[in-house]
C-alpha cells in the first residue's frame, strides 16, 4: 500500500480495493440459536463431577445421620478392619508403616511445593493458581467435613499407625490424591502421559488406603470418601478454571503464556469460523511470530486465491483481557496516567478498539495491514482480528536501512501527525521493510488526538529506530527535511528510558550505543526534560491500596498454608 | 455451583445429628459441643471428641474432660488436638483470650519439671482415685501466676498447665477445679457398646 496513492475513503469513493486477490467464498450468517463456532460448553463435565459428588456426600450425611444405617456401616468398616488386623505380621507392618509416609504432611509439600516451583518456572500461572486454590480448597472442605462428622477411629482394634483429629473422610487420602491429581492436571500433557499417570495416582492411593486400614487409622468409608473428594475438587477446578482446550499444557519451546492452543476444537472453530463470517476458503492455519506477541495469539492464514496468499490474524481472548488490565494497572502504579490506561471491560471491546484502529490507519493513508474484519469464534470469550499479511517483509532490524527507507519511516510519522493519530509502540518488531517500503503493524495501542507529548515520543523512537540501522547523524539530517527543529528537541526532550519500547533499548545496548544521547547532541539547543512521572491523589491512592491488598492477602495466603499445613 | 453447594453441606451436617442417638442433642449446641472434650452430653458420655481421646492413649483408665454445668461465661474452649499417643485442650478467659490460662494434656505418663521447673509436690487429691501433683513454677503478686497440676492414674497422666494473668490467682484456680473433671474410660466403652446394641467396643478384646 503507497500512502501516496491513497485517499482516506468518504461516502461517495467507493472502498480502496484490495490489495490481496483472494477468492471469494460463501458467507454464512449464523441464525439465532444455533453454537457459535467454538461453543463455551467446558463447565459441563466439570458440574456433573461436582453434581455427582455432592449427591453421593448428601446421601453419605443421611445414611450416617440414622442411626440404624449408621450402625450397619460402622459394623461393616469394624467388620474389614479387624479381618485386616488379623493378618498383621512384623514385617508387613513394617512395610505398611512405611506406605503410610506416603500420607505424611511431608510428602504433601514436598509434592506441593515442587509443583509450585515448577509451574513458576515455566510461568503456568493459571494452573500454579488452580492448583493451589484447589488445593487449599480441598483442605478447607475436608476439615469442614471433618469436623461434621466428628468420626473417631476404628472401633475395637488395636491402632498402630499415627493419626490426627477425627478420622472421616481420611485427610491423608484426601490431600495426597487431591495434590496428585492436581499435579496430573498441571503438569502432564493431555494424551498418553495423562492416562498413565492416573493409572499411577490409583495405584499409589490405593497402597496408602490399604495401609490406613490395616494399621487401623482409617476404615474403609473413611478411606472412600476421602478419594471421593479428593479426585472431584481438583478435577471440578481444573476442568472449569483451566480447560484442556483453552490451556493445553505444552513444553513446547519459543511460546508465552499468553498463547492459546489453536489445533484441536478451537482449530477447526477458527476453520469454520473464518469462512462463514469472511467469505475466505481457508487451506491453512498456522502460529506466527508467537515469540514478538505477549498480548494475543498470532497465526497466519494461507487462504485460497489467485495465487493462494496469506492473511494475518490475531486471536484475543479473556487471559489477554486480563494480561492488558494487569499492564496497564502496572503503568498506572510505575509512571502514574502516562495515557489512556483504562483498561477494556470485554474481550469484544479491545478487538473492536484493534480493528478500529487498523481502519483509521489504513484510511489515514499509513501503509498499515489492510483489515479483514473481526471473527467470533466464542460470543464474549474469543475473537481474532484479520489483516492482510505482509508477506516477504522483513523486520527493520534486519534490514538495509538507507536515505529512502529513513525518509519513508518519517514519513509515516508525519503522517500520523497530520491525522492527529498517535502509534504509540514504535518499535523494531512493529515495523517492517518490504519493497524499499516501510509498512506499520501492531496498531492496538493507536490513539486519536493523542497529546502533543505523545505524538512527539512516536517521532524520537522512529528516529531511534532507524538510527540503529544507520546512524544518528544522517537520520537527523533526513528529518529536518519533514520536521522542524523544535519538533525533533521536543521529541527527545519527551523520550527517555520507559517511553521507549524494551526491544529498542535492548537493540542499543547490544549495539553499545547512546543513540538518545547523540541525537541530543545534534540538537542546536539541548531541551529541558519533559517530566514522565506523573503523581495524582489517584496514583497515591491506588498505590497505597494495591500494597495494602498485596500485604492482606499475603498474610492471609501465608496463614492459611500454616494452618493447612503446607508450610 | 460450589457457592451453593458448600453452605448447604455445612447445613446439613449441621442439622443433622452425627453424634449417637443416645447422647439426646439434636441441636446446633449439642452438635457443637460433642465435638469438645465435654464430660457429657444430656447424660450420654459417648461423646466423639471424649472417643478419641480415649483411642489417642488406649491406656488411660481416665479422661479429662470439661463439666459444661461448670463452665461459666468467663472461660472458653480452645485448642483441642487429639493424636495418636496424646490429646491437648486450653482454657480462655474471656479477658484474656491471647494467653491459654489453662492447657490440659493427656499423656500415657507425666513430664514433672519438664516444661516448668519448679517443685513437684503430693497434695490429696479432689478426685477419688487418681493421685495429685501441684508444682508452681512463679508466682508474681498481682500480676502473674504459672504452674502445674499432675493427676496421675493407672495407664496415664493429665497435666494442667496454668497460667493467669492478672491479680486474681485463686478464684481461676477454684474455677478451674470445678470446671474439669474425670471420665472413666470404662464408662465410654459401656456407653458405645450400649449405643451399638453390643456390637461395637471402644477397645479390641484382650489378647488381640
């Protein structure tokens, strides 16, 4: 796209055509009350586990609540547990005893505690915070019932294990399976690994359950409900909070945790979901550029045409919501209202802000992808953005950057300016050479009338940009041609340190060089800074309140370890 | 649907009556209170908390539990631990809750001097049957009272620890005489045996 040739569109000009020839396939409106592509079906087998168990636990609580049933089940627990004893010998005591460290509160955390340090390094925080409110859940509930049913140990026996408080359901089978499970469910990919290792999870729970009963800490319903609770809360949290299909569990290297899986379910719902509402045939979907993307899945869409092209897309879905509440209340804490930090309330909404961005660009005539439109894959939940893919372009820092490729980058920026648009993430990885042309991605953070502040930190980091593929020096000389001197010193007095994207200040580094502080030695005057941290009674107050909720909820995470025993 | 589910369960256990029939409570207070070492419930002694103290020292020919007609709005259950070889409650004052003003530990034998360390001494006993220790490690007039009282019978040892704050140092002693007491374990068997029309006993027959 040449931002010479074109026109912002009006009513009477008929839309830019495009720039891609794809071949036009059949849209298909989705009639009221039929799925969506992907539809948000994934509580259901978690809510029946949850049902189900909470059927089985008030029938359990009515059966014990009669004293007739109740008898009948304690003569039959009495009943196993003496047989049991009966075949105690010293060295299959000896044996039991050691099974039943499997229980101790040792082994939980240790269990614990490397699932923990595990899902941190690879920064699963999803699964790290399922896991270890499961956990803590499955704690609290067990001791609830506990409590409730106020069970002593086995009757008319001699016990010869170590025990705590009352006996039902057993807290030992129910921490040990619960934090098993909830390893299974973070740690092992779903498939092969997964189906063994609950094989191994029964084996291990049912040698701990034989050894309860035959050193008579635990009788048989003690035992059985304990496994009850302890496979369903996991299992329920892990199957709602994080699904297989939303959150596979990868080791995969070169993706973030940002990333959503898109083979599978959701792979063909973006099929489907791309023909219907586009009108493309689509032959190919595929992750693209997964390492430069944090704040959205990336893929690439090879769809037919004339020849078959490519088309970019983006897939949003409820964790980048999130990631951008938490980056944008990071910046407010950091730097005070640097611009525009409201976070967005839907996923719908930050797709509709990225695809309106896309059109005021490529309508302000800034060589910026093409947009394609948005898809709904998930009403609400998951959206992708579509663009035209640049195909055989390259990163600028990578590319041969001359006088015309410095005048093309500036001119972009004077472009912007002249729409009152601001980018707002220049940056290496966002710009692209393609054709001796320089073309503009990632236009998310784009902002109309942004501050005069902001417009001018835009042009200071294109210059920088380009200076690390040239040299300071010829790129000022180039930009005086399209900017006035007091427009450049505003740009570096308003760019230092945090207003310039990590991947810039990383590429000087590596070049060893203070291209910031050369430009201001171009300058004919050096420029009073323009002061980046912005205090407001706002910024104190939610500083103030964010340490207060860290510290509280700290407290409370570290009290309740203690108490459940965890620490 | 956990939000629901998780409130209606502590209902339901609530309402219920998990202890045995016999113990006659069929409310909230009495479903609370068979939880507590209490001595017994509307005349039952099988009591759940008093069960498994009996099994955490399968020795012990007494329990030391809390007689709830003696139990003034002044002092408060806490702490209660139970496991296998050792069974542990406190005592609060209501003006005094941070501090245990008393800890009652049941042990197969006494530790005299081990946790305090002042002078074991007889003194008769106020409970027939068990022999009596007092030992006081320090007294601070008007301001603080610590030691110990050992009753010693066949198969274990209770061990009161006290510690009172404050001027007042023979009226929570008083209190304190009253408010414990001793169940004989026997008592508890005949009770659950009772209970389960004589297919249950607390401990297994001799010589198994």
């Amino acid at each position: 796209m040449e931002p010479t040739l074109r026109h912002p569109p009006t009513v009477t000009e008929p839309a830019p055509a495009r720039a891609v020839r794809v071949a036009p396939g059949r849209r298909r409106r989705r009639p009221s009350g039929q799925a969506p592509p992907l539809p948000r079906a994934l509580h259901t087998s978690g809510r029946w586990w949850l049902a189900a168990t909470g059927v089985v636990m008030v029938l359990w609580i009515v059966v014990l609540s009669n004293l007739p049933t109740r008898l009948v089940v304690l003569d039959a627990d009495t009943a196993v547990i003496q047989k049991l004893a009966e075949l105690r010998t010293g060295m299959l005591t000896d044996v039991m005893l050691a099974i039943h460290a499997l229980g101790s509160r040792w082994t939980i955390r240790a269990l614990f505690w490397a699932t923990v340090v595990i899902l941190l390094v690879f920064r699963r925080f999803r699964h790290l915070f399922v896991f270890i409110g499961a956990i803590l859940v499955l704690i609290a509930v067990n001791a609830l019932l506990v409590w409730g049913f106020a069970r002593p140990r086995p009757y008319g026996v001699e016990i010869i294990g170590d025990w705590t408080g009352f006996a039902h359901p057993s807290s030992p089978v129910a921490v040990l399976t619960a934090t098993l499970m909830g390893m299974l469910y973070s740690l092992a990919p779903q498939g092969r690994i997964r189906q063994a290792g609950k094989v191994v999870i029964g084996v291990v729970v049912a040698m701990l359950s034989v050894a309860l009963m035959y050193l008579a800490v635990n009788s048989v319903t003690d035992v059985l409900i304990g496994v009850i609770i302890g496979v369903t809360i996991p299992l329920v949290a892990f199957r709602m909070l994080a699904p297989n299909e939303v959150f596979p569990i990868t080791y995969r290297r070169g993706g973030s945790a940002a990333h959503l899986d898109i083979g599978g379910r959701r792979g063909e719902a973006i099929h489907h979901a791309l023909e219907d509402q586009l009108g493309v045939q689509v032959l190919e979907v595929k992750p693209f550029g997964l390492s430069g993307s944090a704040g959205s899945t990336p893929m690439r869409v090879r769809v037919k045409g004339d020849p078959d092209t490519w088309l970019f897309a983006k897939l949003y879905a409820g964790s980048h919501l999130r990631a951008d509440r938490w980056y944008k209340l990071g910046r407010t804490l950091l730097y005070g209202r640097l611009e525009d930090e409201k976070p967005f309330n839907t996923v719908r909404r930050l797709v509709q802000q990225e695809d309106y961005a896309l059109r005021l660009m490529f309508g302000a005539g800034v060589r910026s992808p093409e947009p394609f439109g948005v898809v709904e894959i998930t009403p609400e939940r998951e959206y992708i953005v579509v663009t035209e893919f640049f195909d055989g372009a390259v990163e600028i820092g990578e590319a041969e950057v001359d006088e015309a490729i410095i005048d093309d980058g500036l001119r972009i920026i004077r472009r912007l300016w002249d729409a009152g648009l601001a980018h707002r993430d220049v940056k290496p990885a966002n710009l692209l050479v393609r054709d001796g042309r320089v073309h503009m991605i990632d236009v998310f953070f784009a902002e109309v009338r942004p501050s005069p502040w902001r417009q001018a930190v835009d042009l200071a980091n294109m210059m920088l940009v380009l200076a690390t593929r040239s040299s300071a020096q010829q790129v000022y000389e180039r930009a005086k041609l399209q900017f006035r001197d007091d427009e450049i010193a505003e740009a570096f007095a308003a760019t230092r340190g945090i207003t310039m994207p990590s991947q810039l200040r990383r590429m000087m580094r590596e070049q060893g060089r203070d291209l910031h502080a050369e430009f201001l030695r171009l300058l004919p005057e050096r420029p009073e800074p323009i002061a980046v941290q912005h205090w407001s009674v706002r910024r104190i107050g939610l500083t103030i309140g964010v340490l207060l909720v860290a510290v509280f909820a700290g407290l409370l995470v570290f009290g309740y370890f203690r108490s459940a025993g965890l620490l | 649907m956990r939000r629901r589910l998780l409130p209606a369960l502590a209902l339901l256990l609530a309402g219920c009556t998990i202890g045995p029939a016999g113990q006659g409570g069929r409310g909230p207070e009495s479903f609370e209170q068979s939880r507590l070492p209490v001595c017994e419930i509307r005349g039952n002694v099988r009591v759940p908390m008093l069960v498994l103290m009996a099994q955490a020292v399968p020795t012990a020919t007494q329990l030391p539990c809390v007689d709830l007609n003696n139990l003034t709005a002044e002092w408060s259950l806490s702490d209660v631990f139970v496991r296998n070889g050792r069974a542990r409650f406190a005592l609060d004052r209501f003006h005094d809750r941070a501090n245990h003003a008393v800890v009652v530990v049941l042990e197969r034998t006494c530790r005299f001097g081990q946790v305090t360390s002042g002078k074991v001494t007889r003194v008769p006993s106020d409970q027939a049957g068990i022999q009596r220790y007092q030992e006081v490690t320090e007294i601070r007039p008007g301001q603080e009272f610590r030691g110990a009282i050992y009753y010693l019978f066949r198969g274990g040892c209770v061990t009161y620890r006290l510690h009172f704050l404050g001027g007042e140092q023979a009226r929570p002693l008083g209190d304190v005489v009253l408010m414990l007491d001793f169940v004989p374990r026997e008592r508890v068997a005949a009770a659950i045996r009772q209970d389960s029309k004589g297919k249950l006993s607390l401990d297994p027959p001799v010589g198994r």
